[in-house]
C-alpha cells in the first residue's frame, strides 16, 4: 500500500537516533463508472461493489435521459450529457476520501465515447472502455437520437479513422494514462474498426492493454460473458491500483488543450 514518508529524531539518552515513519495515505483511489445508452447506474452496481471492497471510492449515476429522466431521451444531446460526466466527476472529488491524483473513468458504449472526451477536461489516471462507441463531430448539439439518421453514420463506423479526424480520438491521442479496451467479438453494434481507430490513436499511453471477449454479443446478454467482462476489468483495475500503492504515484494524466444483460439500444 502506498505510505507516507516522514523522517523523525528519536532522543536516547545524550543521543538522537534517525528514524522513518511510514503512515498509510488517508486518501483512496475514486473509480466513477459511466453507463452505455439506454442504460442505467445500476449497470456497473455490481462491478463497483467489488471495487469498493479492495479500498476504491466508486460512483455511478444516471445521465440525463436514462432513469428517472427518460422524458428526455429524446431531446438530450451529447454534450448534455458530457456536461452530466463533467460534473459527476466534479461531486465525486467533493468526498473527503478520494484521491484526486488516483481517478479511474470506466465507460461502456455511449459512456466509454463520453469518457473519452472527459480526459481532455479533467485529470485520469487509468480509462477502461468497454465497446467504445464513436460519432462524427457534426451534429454535436443535435439530440443523441437524431445522430442514427444520418444515412452515413453506420458507414463512418465501418472504417477505420486517423486520431485527427474525431474528438474522441484527438483526446486519446493525448491521453497519456493506462487503458483498458473490451471488445466483444460478436458486436453488432460497435464494429471492430472502432475498437481499431481507438487503439490506433492511444499512442501516447503509459500503457494499453486490449483485451476479447469472445462469444459476446455488445449487451453482454449471455451471463458467462458478463462474468467474464466483470473478471477482465477487475483484474485490470486491481493490478493497476494495486500496483501503484506499493510506489510513489506518479502525477495523474494531465488533461490535454481542449481544442446487466439486456438487448441494448442502438448507440
């Protein structure tokens, strides 16, 4: 665990003795989940439950046009609900408890797009992605909704794109954290030249790690693969937290210049 580093005199007799005193930090690593379109804070409850348990601060919550405000689900826009992660993020490192050098962000779909565009906002440290959706940038003030009926938008997620032609990949070429990236082999949604493009563009990473879920359809309807997604992420999020409580931790990733199985929606 990471500790605190004091140096102390111990007076013996005509003496002093150099001594160092290690003390756990009051501080614990914050892991704010963000859930994919159409879906709910209750869609990583259990995850953040088990991260809980190994000493993280975590957090879920709706954005707007899910939940209790799906009245808006029709009109709510992306940068709506960039504005809800943005400040989700911001209540979280209100709790006394959180370090704000340890955030980790993990976003499935929608969420992961969202989560994306966040570390070119706020500091994060460690970004884990499952199926991470992508968007053209016009339209951005359009409704959400409105984006799929656009006759190109299945086409422009059928090809692989350079960092510089999409927001969300511009901010994770400048993201310079650790990664997680989930794909399932099976999407239908989410096709594998976004996973690509994304991959493609975390160049400057302290470190990247993709990973397959083989079998998996992009709901994780079948429950081996949600088990087996639940297993990947908190394997990951362990070893990385784990890993740098036992040394110094390093500043969290500076944010660069801004310039539950069920048959999912589309995103």
């Amino acid at each position: 665990m990471e500790a605190r580093l004091e140096t102390l005199n111990i007076a013996v007799d005509d003496d002093r003795l150099a001594a160092t005193l290690l003390t756990p930090t009051t501080l614990l690593p914050g892991i704010l989940f963000v859930h994919g379109w159409g879906d709910s804070k209750e869609q990583d409850l259990e995850r953040a439950r088990e991260m809980a348990g190994i000493g993280c601060v975590c957090m879920t919550f709706d954005l707007r046009g899910h939940a209790g405000t799906t009245l808006q689900r029709e009109t709510v826009t992306r940068e709506d609900n960039l504005r809800d992660l943005v400040a989700a993020y911001d209540k979280f490192l209100t709790h006394g408890g959180v370090d704000p050098a340890s955030i980790a962000v993990v976003g499935i779909s929608y969420g992961g797009y969202l989560a994306t565009l966040l570390t070119a906002m706020r500091p994060v440290r460690w970004l884990a992605l499952r199926a991470p959706a992508i968007y053209m940038d016009s339209g951005w003030k359009l409704p959400k909704r409105k984006l799929h009926e656009d006759p190109g938008f299945k086409a422009y997620r059928q090809r692989e794109l350079p960092p510089d032609d999409n927001r969300a990949l511009r901010a994770s070429a400048n993201f310079e954290g650790d990664v997680l990236i989930v794909e399932s082999s099976h999407d239908e949604i989410i096709p594998h030249p976004v996973i690509a493009s994304y991959l493609t563009a975390f160049s400057r990473t302290h470190s990247l790690t993709a990973r397959v879920i083989e079998g998996a359809d992009h709901g994780l309807s079948d429950e081996h693969c949600q088990r087996a997604y639940t297993t990947v992420l908190v394997n990951w999020l362990t070893e990385m937290i784990v890993g740098a409580r036992t040394k110094a931790a390093p500043p969290a990733a500076k944010p660069s210049p801004a310039p539950a199985a069920k048959q999912p929606e589309e995103e």
